[in-house]
C-alpha cells in the first residue's frame, strides 16, 4: 500500500468506489495508459502524449474545460496509481486503488482539491469531484464490462 495519499485537511475531497465486472488488470490497463482516456473517460477532452506510466511521469490533460498538468507520484501496478495535478486555481491529488473481489475488480478513486477555488467554494469544489469520480467510475465499468461504444478520435 502506497503512502501517497489525497489530502486529507482540505475540505474540497470526495471518494468513491464501484465493482467491475473484469480483471484487475484489464482495469489497470485503462486507467495507467492515460491517452486512452478519452476513448472511454466522458469527462476527458484530450490527453497530451505520454508513453509509459513511472514514478514521476508528466503528462498535460483537460477535463471540465481546464488544462490540468499531472505528475504520477506512486504507481504500484496493478493496484495503485496516483497523481497530483494543477491548474491555474487547483492543486489536485488523485488516487486509484484496484483490488480483487472475487471474480471481479473493486475499485477505489479519491481526489482532493487546494488552491482559490477549493478555498472559495469548498462545498462547489467537493461536489465537483464527487461528480466526476461517479462519472469516470461508471464510464470505466461500461468500458471494461463491454457496454460502451467507443467515442470517435
């Protein structure tokens, strides 16, 4: 289990979880390969290249009209991943966590806000995210369990 953690001081976080009905690692294998994203990721605009996932890859991505530029700062493969990220008013941390449940996969994303935005609008910023951990998680499922058709390039 990784150290890394979402912040937890800050009153802009939120958390979520599903069960999917896939393999861990075919899980895994969406969410560390981030210029997929937006094949599958409703809230994901584009993603810049990347090339493979380590500790201390960048990448620049947009979601929710704001350019967010991200560092990985602990990959665990298949089961943990996280990042931070910052835009002109958040600073993010973002988690994933993936863990066999049977013959599916529970997974586990928490993300914290800081920065003017989290600090002004607290209880905006925390049901944002809310929103979009819900949204991502449940586009992940229909990716993984073969529901969803995939979005033009």
């Amino acid at each position: 289990m990784s150290l890394f953690d979402i912040d937890l001081t800050t009153r802009a976080k939120a958390r979520a979880s599903i069960i999917i009905a896939a393999s861990q690692d075919a899980i895994w294998a969406r969410i560390a390969d981030p210029e997929t994203w937006p094949n599958w990721n409703s809230g994901v605009e584009w993603v810049g290249a990347v090339g493979r996932l380590t500790v201390g890859t960048k990448f620049e991505w947009r979601a929710g009209g704001m350019t967010i530029r991200s560092t990985v700062q602990a990959l665990e493969a298949p089961n943990f991943i996280g990042w931070t990220g910052t835009t002109m008013v958040i600073s993010a941390r973002h988690v994933w966590h993936l863990s066999a449940d049977g013959a599916n996969t529970r997974v586990d994303t928490a993300e914290s806000f800081r920065g003017a935005y989290a600090t002004l609008l607290p209880g905006h910023a925390r049901r944002t995210i809310q929103s979009a951990l819900e949204q991502g998680l449940a586009d992940l499922k229909a990716e993984c369990e073969g529901r969803r058709p995939r979005r033009a390039a």
